[in-house]
C-alpha cells in the first residue's frame, strides 16, 4: 500500500540527519561557530517527523499501518528490478522514535560533553551520519536497501569509535569493530543472495508478507533453505549486536567518546542486529533448528556479558558488557518466535532509555573527575553530583528488574516466554535468563556502590562537580523513560500495535504480575545487591585491583575471547598468508624462473655447437659419415 499524507514524506528522515553530516563535513572551519547546532536540529526535526507519522498511522486500520515509499528504481536492468523503497509500519516507526528520540537526547549531551573539543563540528557530523544510516537501515522496504543501511552503520562506527584517532588504543578499537562486524556481513550479503536465488526478488513482501501465514512461503522455502538463510542472517546479526562469537569488538569500542558508546549501545548499532532477527521472523518460524540457534546464542551471550561486567573496573567496559548481555536477552526472546517478538523489541526500546541514561551518567562522572574511567578512583560522589545520581540510579534500578519500573515488566517478559516454550530447552533457557538477572543486580550494584557511595577515593587535583544543564536535562528525560516506558509497553498495548508486523500469538496471555520465576528473580536481586554492598560498601575499596579468582581474572580478559580469535583465526591466517606467499615465490614464481632458466641454460649449452669454424663442421660432418657407415656394417655382418 502506497504511503500517504506525512509518510510519503518518510525519506526526509534520512535526508536531514544526512544532508547535516554533508554540511559539516563539506563545509569545513566556516560551519565551527554553529556547526553543532546544525548537528542537534537534525535529528530532532526527524523525531518531530516521527511523532507525525506515528500519529497518522494509529489513525488506520491495522491492516493499512503498512505502507511503502517508492523512490526511484535502484536497480533496473532487463526484467529484474529493485527500487529505493521505504518501509513505514509499526516496527519500523517504532525504531524511528528511538533512534531520534534518545539519538537527539544523545547529540544535546554532546553539547557539554565535547565543548572543549577542537574536532567537535566533524563530531556532530558523524553522529548525523550514523543517525542517517540506522534510519535508512530500519526503514529500508527490501534487503538491499537494509544492506546499504547496514554498511552505513559500520562505516559511521568505525569513524566514531576511532574519533580520538591519535591514540592507537581507539585506532585499533576502530579497526577491530570493522574487521569483525565484515565477518557478520558476509553471513548477511549470502543469505541476501539466497534469498534472491529462491525467491527471484530481495523486496520483503514476496519474501515475509506471505510468511506470515506460511502460505506461499512453505511453497517455495524448504526447511534446509530456511536453516541456511536463517543461520546467515543469525550470523550478521552477532556482529551488529555484539553476540557469541562476534562480541570481541564491543568493550573496545569504549575508545570512542562516552556520547558514542551511549549511540551505539543504546539507540542503534547493537539493535540492529535484533531488528534484523524480528524482522526476518516468518523466515525463522520456517526452521525450528534455526530458532533454536538462535535463543541458544542469546542464552549464551546474556550470561557471558553478565560475567565479563563483573570484572570491570572502567565504569564504560562495565556498562557494556552489560549491554552484550541486555542484547543477549532480546536475542534470545527474539528467537523464541512469538509472541518473543514482541518483548524483545519492548525491551530493546526500555534498554535504549536507561541504557542511554547510564552511559551519558558514565560521562557525566567522567566529566566530573577529568576523564578518569576507574570506579577504584571514584566513591561518595553523590555528594557532589546529586542530578548524575539521582538520574543513574533510576536508570540501575531500571536495569537490575527493579520493581514497575521498565526493566522489570520487559525482562520479567522474557523469562516468563522462556519457560513457556515448554520441554528441556525451556527450562534450561529460562534458568540461564535467570541467573543472568541475578548477575546483573551484582554487578549493577557494584558499579552504583563502587562511584556513588564509600570513601573518596579521588586521584590529586581532582574536584568533581555536576555536569551543566545541557548534559543533566537529557539524562532526567532519559531517566522518566527509564521509569515508565517498561510498563507503557507492555501494558499498554503495544503488542496489538506490532501485530501487523509480528504476528498474533497463538495463546495471548495479559502480563502476570506475580509469577515463580519472576519471586526468583528478584529474592536473586536482593541477594545480587546484598553480596556488591558486603563487598564494596561495607569495607573500603583498594585503589589497586587484588589478583581475583580464577573466573575474575577471565572477567577481567573478556573471557579470552581475543585469545581465542588470536589462537583460532588471526595466527591460522598469518601462517595461511605466509605458507600462500612462499608457494607464490618458490612455487608460482619457482616454477616459471625454473622453466625459464631451463631453457635459458639448454640454448646457451646448444648454441656453443655452432662455432662458426668450417673445419669444426668438416669434422663434424666426417664423425657423423664414420658413425653411419659402422652402422651399416653392423647391421649386414649380423
């Protein structure tokens, strides 16, 4: 169905946050003065785009809340044809508003946040371009245009995080996120191409709108061909979202500048990779082995940022490998199917709001301390930064399941589904989704406890104070969502607004306050909090990290998860090119020089025959007449 009204008007969401990163970047010193101004009203002028196209929408009937924006044909040659198309429906606008909604609240803090960088105009550039190209990811109306999206959000990363790039530490962080997530791309470019290759098109409707009700789909998708394009697809969704085994890029991202780590971990390159799985549902619900996979992974990944979260001192590695964790969790609701779906994005949406608020607090303190990343060097700042307290611990709260607040109903969601998908796998799924919240109240709290509250613990010269207005009023507005959101998602009818998109489930059931898993969950919050408080809040904190057990010092390592990359590819591949390139040159290249010296050497000893002496040839001539009259003698004697 054709947009209409304010939705046909759906690429200027992408081409103002676009158009700005063109104008700062082309525009050079001259833009300075106001360049970031330029760069805030961008993506609040999208959001504001936004709020309308929400509004017309809810004004249809579910079935008509999917609209298509037809820009010019992108591809077409004979009879095969790809348009730039846009896609406006529930999911996708749902994505809009939390990219420009917390993306604009991000792009204000910066404001404060870089004042005092000289680079700061290319700064707000990037951010326009990383706005733009999440915007042009979520609402692309086929794969193709997703992809172009895709790879716009690693190349605006990858700027990003190697912003500060005269340290190394981030030039490499930046290298690294762009090598790995290629990995996870290629699994994205062959299921694109396997698609293509089973259906004749990349557009969404021949390949998902029949799929939700599997008729057609089944037709023409096998259930190994839905295995296959489903485990691509899985794959370029780890590198997106930070998942087992692509998850090594993440922590070192937090080389980039704090208002970068709150983009990427909250409103939009982490949620791609979920967006991608949700999206492609009916592929998945064609293979169970590919769900399964997939709620495998999350399950995994939920617990293993859980663990590496426990071992950080840098308040920004803490905090993401809370969110590899958080993503863990709505990958793993994602491939529970539906109504998984439904959770996993109310999740992703409350994660953007207290996500977002915890990383901007993060540098709200560092803001207050001159940089220092160390919690070791931290401790009873909430004397001093009441509104980065106050606003950092609702968002904790938020986090850890905290009761009503957002966490709580969105997470709580998840466990539940996990149990209900019955049999072994449930419950194992669901026991993992379990601890992994209990995890996360311990080492939540020992972030809470270890900045805001014990002894100061500040280096010399250091005088914390509060941030100024321009970075505190984004962090209350993020810490309301922080609040609230949770339970107007999941209250408030937002599966029946995704429905169009997701799905009905087949047993709808209303959100049940008081369930087993969810008592577990929080006595495992309550005995989470109480071991961080005996640990880091009853007794000082050393300034220098002790030697940690075993499973501490793994925290601390990431869970070798370079290592093991180190071990498994980067050292196989070195030897690779180094055994290609010696049988290049003592094979190839030996080869040819060989032959060429054979030939070379053959002719020279050839060409000393001919010595152009006339007795030489006489003589030679004389041997040869002797030889053939003896052999003809030989031959009539016998």
């Amino acid at each position: 169905m054709k947009a209409e009204g304010i939705q046909a008007a759906s690429w200027l969401l992408i081409a103002l946050p676009l158009v700005g990163a063109a104008i700062l970047l082309l525009g050079g010193r001259r833009t300075d003065k106001w360049g970031h101004l330029l760069g805030v009203a961008t993506p609040v002028a999208s959001f504001a785009i936004g709020i309308a196209m929400l509004v017309q929408m809810l004004g249809y009937d579910d079935a008509a809340r999917r609209r298509t924006v037809h820009l010019w044909d992108f591809i077409n040659v004979g009879g095969f044809k790809i348009g730039m198309d846009l896609l406006v429906d529930p999911l996708s606008i749902s994505f809009v508003l939390l990219i420009t909604g917390v993306g604009s609240l991000i792009h204000i803090y910066s404001v404060g946040y870089m004042a005092e960088d000289p680079d700061r105009r290319r700064f707000f550039a990037y951010l326009n371009l990383f706005v733009a190209a999440m915007l042009l990811l979520v609402l692309g109306g086929n794969f193709l245009v997703l992809f172009l999206g895709w790879e716009g959000v690693g190349l605006a990363s990858y700027l990003l995080i190697g912003f500060w790039q005269h340290k190394p530490t981030a030039a490499t962080a930046a290298k690294k996120a762009f090598v790995v997530n290629r990995v996870g791309d290629m699994g994205l470019i062959i299921a694109i191409a396997l698609m293509f290759s089973t259906f004749g098109t990349v557009d969404f409707g021949p390949i998902l709108g029949a799929g939700a009700e599997h008729a057609g789909l089944a037709a023409k998708l096998s259930t190994g061909t839905a295995t296959a394009i489903g485990l691509l697809l899985l794959l370029g969704a780890c590198g997106k979202s930070a998942q087992l085994p692509l998850q090594s890029w993440l922590l070192d991202a937090m080389e980039g500048p704090t208002p970068v780590s709150a983009l990427i971990h909250a409103a939009t390159m982490v949620t791609a990779g979920v967006y991608l799985i949700v999206r492609s549902g009916p592929i998945f619900e064609m293979s169970e082995t590919a769900q399964l996979v997939v709620t495998i992974v999350g399950a995994a990944t939920l617990l293993a940022g859980a663990i590496i979260g426990c071992g950080k001192d840098d308040i920004k590695k803490a905090l993401a490998g809370s969110t590899m964790s958080q993503i863990g969790y709505m990958t793993l609701a994602a491939g529970l199917g539906r109504p998984g779906y439904v959770f996993a994005i109310a999740h992703l949406i409350a994660h953007g709001f207290f996500k977002a608020g915890l990383f901007l607090g993060a540098g709200s303190v560092m803001h207050g301390t001159n940089d220092d990343v160390n919690m070791r060097h931290y401790g009873a700042l909430r004397g001093v930064m009441m509104a980065t307290y106050v606003t950092f611990g609702l968002g904790f709260l938020a986090i850890i399941g905290f009761p009503f607040l957002s966490g709580w109903f969105t997470k709580d969601a998840i466990i539940e589904a996990a149990f209900d998908k019955g049999g072994t796998s449930g419950a194992i799924l669901g026991v993992c989704a379990v601890i992994g919240a209990g995890i996360t109240a311990y080492y939540m709290s020992r972030v809470m406890i270890m900045t805001f509250f014990g002894e100061k613990r500040w280096e010399e010269g250091v005088h914390p104070h509060e941030s100024p207005k321009v970075m505190t009023i984004p962090l209350m507005l993020l810490a309301v969502g922080s609040v609230f959101a949770g339970g107007w998602l999941i209250l408030g009818g937002f599966s029946d607004f995704l429905e169009p998109v997701t799905g009905k489930p087949e047993h709808a059931e209303s959100f049940k306050w008081v369930t087993l898993p969810g008592i577990v969950v929080l006595v495992l919050m309550v005995i989470g909090f109480a071991i961080a408080w005996m640990q880091y809040g009853r007794r000082p904190v050393p300034r220098e990290a002790p030697a940690g057990s075993f499973v501490t010092v793994a925290a601390r390592k990431d869970l070798y998860g370079d290592a093991i990359n180190e071990s498994l590819l980067m050292r196989p591949g070195q030897w690779l090119t180094r055994l290609a390139v010696w049988f290049d040159g003592r094979g190839v290249d030996g080869a040819v020089n060989g032959l060429a010296a054979l030939i070379g050497g053959t002719s020279g000893r050839f060409r000393r025959i001919q010595t152009g002496f006339a007795r030489s040839y006489a003589l030679s001539m004389f041997f040869g007449a002797a030889l053939v009259v003896a052999a003809l003698l030989v031959v009539n004697v016998s």
